[in-house]
C-alpha cells in the first residue's frame, strides 16, 4: 500500500476481528454484527480525518485531526492533543482486496 487514496474514505472498526495490537477496520457499509458501540475512521484526500467513538454516556465524541501517510505508517494529529489510546503513530496494511484496514497499535 503507497497511496493516500486508498485509505480515503469511511471505516468502522471490527472489533470481532481484532487482534492482540491489531485493530481491524472495514469499509463503511459492511454489514456487521449489532454492537452498542463502534468506532468510525472518516480519512479525507486533503489530509484531514475524523473519529466518532463511543462516548462514556453512549453518546458519539466526534475528534477530528489532520493525518500524515507515508505507505506504511499513519500518524493522526488530533486537534485537541490528546491522542486516545496511543493512536498516534500506527502502522497500517491494506488487505489486497481493500475490504479491511489493519491498524497495529504500538506496544506499550
């Protein structure tokens, strides 16, 4: 994967198929089991992105920021400065068929 352009768009985490530090993305659109939660990735190609997640109260925290990719490593600046859950620099593969989005969360 080398391309911003293939990572523009909607994502909404599978956390089913997550793993030990793997997060996994799908398109938005796919279906999905019913959860009471999940969080949505929205990359735009000027380099800006947005994150809905679950609130404490259930209701949506909308953070927004602005995302560097090099083909490998995504760093997400969030405007606020706080980065959750050390999302800040992750590395990133792409499934061939570009149906999941895998991020690898450092170790801590």
């Amino acid at each position: 994967m080398s391309e911003v352009k293939e990572i523009v768009g909607g994502w909404i985490h599978a956390h089913e198929q997550d793993r030990e530090r793997v997060r996994v993305f799908v398109p938005e659109g796919s279906v999905l089991p019913p959860s009471r939660g999940r969080r949505r990735l929205r990359f735009f190609a000027d380099g800006s992105f947005e994150e809905l997640r679950p609130g404490a109260d259930d209701r949506a925290m909308d953070l927004m920021g602005r995302y560097s990719f090099d083909g490998k490593h995504l760093t997400l600046n969030y405007d606020n400065k706080i980065a959750p859950d050390n999302m800040t620099q992750i590395e990133v593969s792409l499934s061939q068929d570009g149906k999941r989005l895998e991020l690898v969360r450092p170790e801590v």
